[in-house]
C-alpha cells in the first residue's frame, strides 16, 4: 500500500495533511501493516471492526522499522503495542512509552471515509 506524493511534496520529502491509504477490509483484525505514507514510513494497526491506529513504523529504542509486527494490546482501557524487538510498549494514542522515559512513539491521526482508512501526517 502506497500514498502517492503530490506536487510540492517532493521537496520537503514528507507530506502533510489526510492521505487514503487502504480499504479498511484490507486490514485483518488485530494485526498491523506497513504503508508508506507521503514519504513516511507508517505502520496501520487493526484493533477493532472500525478502530485503526497509525503510528510510526520505526521502533523508537532500536531505530528499526518494525512496529507493524508489534504486539498489539491494552493496558487498561488504553490500546497498546508491544516493540517485537525489545518489548518496550508503547500507548497507541499518545506514544508514550510505558518502560522507558524518554523514549516515545509518533502517532498519527486516522478515520474512515467511504471504507477506506485515511491517515493525517
């Protein structure tokens, strides 16, 4: 899956604003994929029929571009995701690491439009 880039944004490398990215069908429950989104590596992570969470794909302790092979779950009510690498877990919607101050995980904003997944970077 792949957002295309829009004149203006190959300067800056990065796109900003609401990109489509999938159908929601596309994405099996409680499981994660990669996109790349405006330049931007992304991972898309299922946790509900119509809840998808968008955070960076790479992993904040180790540099590596993994998350969508995270562990997803909750602590509490909040949803999480656990590193596949060192298992630093992170809140899905603030990116706080529950673990390790300082370490922090970006997220970005998601919605459904007409069944597909779009994401705000």
């Amino acid at each position: 899956m792949t957002a295309t880039l829009e004149l203006g944004e190959l300067a800056t490398g990065t796109a900003t604003g609401w990109h489509r990215v999938c159908a929601l069908e596309e994405l099996e429950l409680a499981w994660g994929e990669a996109a790349l989104i405006g330049g931007r590596q992304v991972a898309l992570l299922r946790t509900g029929p119509g809840e998808v969470y968008a955070v960076a794909q790479e992993d904040p302790a180790t540099g590596a571009h993994v998350m969508a092979r995270g562990i997803i779950g909750s602590r509490g009510s909040r949803p999480t995701i656990a590193s596949p690498l060192h298992k630093e877990v992170y809140d899905l919607e603030t990116g706080e690491c529950f673990g390790t101050a300082g370490l922090s995980l970006d997220t970005f904003k998601t919605r459904i439009s007409d069944g597909y997944i779009e994401v705000e970077l």
